[in-house]
C-alpha cells in the first residue's frame, strides 16, 4: 500500500514540474523556426461607469494608460504560462468594475520586452502598480488574486 502511494507522489511531482518547465519556456523557443501568431496587447475596459467619471477605454497602450490621470495596474505575463491565463479573467472583472477609476492593462511580456526590462520583471506574471501620475510604486511577482489586488492598490493610495 505504501509504495502505491510513493508512486502516486512521484508521478504527481513529475506532473508538476512539467507544467512549470513548460510555463517557464519562452514562447520563441516553443514555435522554434515556425512562424508564430502575433500576439497583441490586450487592453482590459469595459462599458462607462455610471458615474461621471473619465472612461478609460480608449487607453490601448501603456504610454495612453500613464497619461489618462488615474491609477494603471499592468499584469506582463505570457499565454503560455498557467498562472497569467488564471489571472485574466480577475484583470477583466476589475477594470470592469474600476472604468473610470483605474486602467488595467494584460500586457504579454515578449511583446513588451523593453518595459519588462525596465522594470527588473524575473518572474511571470508581474504586476506593475502605477499612481495616477505614471510613477511606478510596486511591483509583485507571481499569481495575484482579485483581493489581493484591490488590497495593494488601497495599501499604496495610487490616487494620491
């Protein structure tokens, strides 16, 4: 009996490492000499607010977002890696429920690799925490959860 239970752990740890060497490999390497569908930066708005505040849809970049005088939230992640696609879905119900009052950007990081090298990113995703005035004030690295999210930006008073 115990040694099924070994082989069961085995082959679980087995498992588990696959799926991190496989999300940890650059997408470059994976289509090694096929050609690659291009992957776009992904803007995350949705419909106004019924407030009267500033929508911001029409931010489809980074350098739009820092300009729109609200706090920008940017996850640089990649579709190959499980933990970025697990966080998509929290990126688009914030900036649903923060449009007008905050931009959250899903940006791949092989398609920005100058911001990633800008900000030191390591490790996907990484989220970068700006201030309403295009200042980064936190970077975090690894799978962030919607509370987690909305406890950083309160912590780091980004509207300030």
């Amino acid at each position: 009996m115990r040694m099924k239970n070994n082989h069961a752990s085995l082959k679980l740890l087995v498992l588990i490492a696959c799926l991190i060497i496989i999300g940890t490999i650059p997408d470059d390497e994976i289509v090694a000499g096929a050609a690659s569908k291009p992957i776009e930066k992904k803007v995350i708005v949705t419909k106004k607010s019924q407030t009267k505040k500033k929508s911001t849809k029409e931010s489809n970049t980074l350098d739009e977002a820092l300009k729109a005088g609200v706090p920008v939230i940017v996850k640089l992640g990649s579709d190959k890696c499980i933990p970025c696609r697990a966080m998509n879905p929290i990126i688009k119900e914030l900036a649903a429920e923060q449009d007008g009052k905050a931009v959250f950007l899903a940006l791949d990081v092989y398609q920005n690799r100058d911001l990633a090298n800008k900000h030191g990113v390591r490790v996907i995703p990484t989220v970068i925490f700006f201030d309403k005035h295009g200042k980064p004030k936190a970077k975090t690295e690894g799978f962030m959860s919607k509370e987690d999210i909305l406890k950083t930006v309160k912590q780091l008073e980004l509207n300030k």
